[in-house]
C-alpha cells in the first residue's frame, strides 16, 4: 500500500519545481499552490508534500499565508517542510491544520529540540529529512558532508522518538537525488524507523520496484518533477493501490 505524496513546492507563491535543488533553476508552473493542490486531490492523491523553498534558503517560513489557505482548500492531509527550525514557528504552523512538519538541518545541529518537538507535538506530526551521499549525512542542499552516516543518525532519532524519516539519496553528480533503493532498505531495517523515499523515481517501474521494500518499512513516496513532466500517467499511480487507499478514506495518515 505504497503511499504517493505529490510535491507542490512554492516560491515567491507561485509553484516551482527546481533543477538538482538549485535556487534560480527552477521550473516555474502557471499555477497557484492551492490550485496546484485542489488539482492533486482531483486526480485522488490522498496526501501531499508541501515546500517552502524561500523558507529553505532563508531559514524561516515564507510562504504559510499560501499554505494555510493549502489546508482549507483540501480534505486530506498535508506535510510541510522548509525553513522550520524555531519551535514557535512550528507551533503556529500545526496550529494552522498541517499533519505533520518535516525538519531537517536542525535534527542533526539540535536533536534535543526534536526531542522537544516530539513531547510537545506527537511522533505522527513531526519527520526527520536525512539527505545522504555514499554512507555519509549532507547538509545544505547537500554541499556540506559530515562524518556522521544516515543509519546512525537514524538510530539517534528514533531513540528520541522519532517516527519518520524522509531519506532522499544523493547521486554521484554531488546534485541529483537518485532511488537508492539499497540504502533505504538498509536504514529501513537498521533504524526500525518507518521511511518515506524521496527523489529518484522517474517511470512507474520505479514505484514497482519501491513497493517490494514496503515490508521492510518504506512505505511512502514522494514525487515531483516527473508527475508534472507526465512521467507516467496520474490515475495508474493512483490505482496502484487504490482499492486498499479507498477503504481507509480521504485522510489516510501515516
């Protein structure tokens, strides 16, 4: 029952989709976010990923007057990443009706503000991003290496009491986000931590080949560009679990 979130990722309240993660490359959609979302549950996605990229670049939270009206606008749950290091910020974003935050740089600077974030808010409404490259954690955008693997910092957060990891893997070009799919399995099992991939999946074969690491606790998936360049056709993403999504509702939550 593989879990696909759409990527809607905004810019200056507009969606954009950028080239290797690279600021000033991106793609700009003529759509608004919230468009962009009602179009997303349209076709039956039940969940979506949501990204601040002027948060990412900046630190903080850019665009949450977009992503509140995001919320109102649809029925199923949406993850928010992007710029979320200050607890109030965070607060005032699940206030507003996100699921769940996905944090990243400061899990591995600050794992006893995640350790907080998790008292305070639950394990379901707070993910850890950890981008890796060949064994080793990156960090901005994934320029920074640190001699800290993804299994151990893994291993770190669940102990704290994190739930979720959102993996995404690094290809050789130092850019390009590739399906690893030997090092979700590995942290997967490793960390006993439920994973959702992101970044990699290009062609529907793609998610076939994902869907076998579901027992091993890779669960979920999230897919940009290729879902607006029309990879692979929306619906038969979809059905590809749709009878098992269906009886679970509108707001499946994982």
């Amino acid at each position: 029952m593989l879990l696909i979130f759409p990527s809607i990722e905004i810019r200056r309240g507009s969606c954009v989709q950028l080239v290797h993660g690279d600021a000033g490359s991106e793609h700009i959609y003529a759509v608004d976010p919230v468009q962009m979302a009602v179009i997303w549950r349209g076709e039956n996605a039940k969940t979506l990923h949501v990204v601040d990229i002027d948060g990412v670049e900046t630190g903080s939270v850019q665009n949450i007057e977009t992503i509140q009206r995001m919320v109102q606008a649809v029925d199923i749950p949406i993850q928010v990443g992007g710029g979320l290091r200050d607890f109030d910020e965070i607060e005032r974003v699940l206030s507003m009706g996100v699921y769940r935050v996905v944090i990243g740089t400061a899990a591995v600077n600050r794992p006893s503000f995640v350790e907080r974030l998790i008292k305070d808010f639950g394990t379901r409404r707070i993910a850890i991003a950890i981008e890796g490259r060949d064994g080793r954690i990156r960090t901005e955008g994934g320029k920074k290496e640190l001699d800290l693997s993804p299994l151990t910092l893994a291993k770190e957060m669940k102990r704290i009491g994190v739930a979720r990891i959102v993996y995404s893997d690094i290809g050789e070009d130092g850019r390009t986000k590739r399906l690893n799919l030997e090092a979700l399995k590995n942290l997967a099992v490793g960390s006993g931590v439920r994973i959702t991939a992101q970044g990699g999946v290009r062609e529907y074969k793609d998610l076939i080949r994902l869907q076998e690491l579901e027992r091993v606790g890779v669960d979920s998936v999230i897919v940009g560009r290729a879902l607006y360049e029309n990879h692979f056709p929306c619906q038969r993403l979809w059905r590809l679990n749709e009878k098992e999504l269906t009886s679970l509702g509108p707001t499946r939550r994982v």
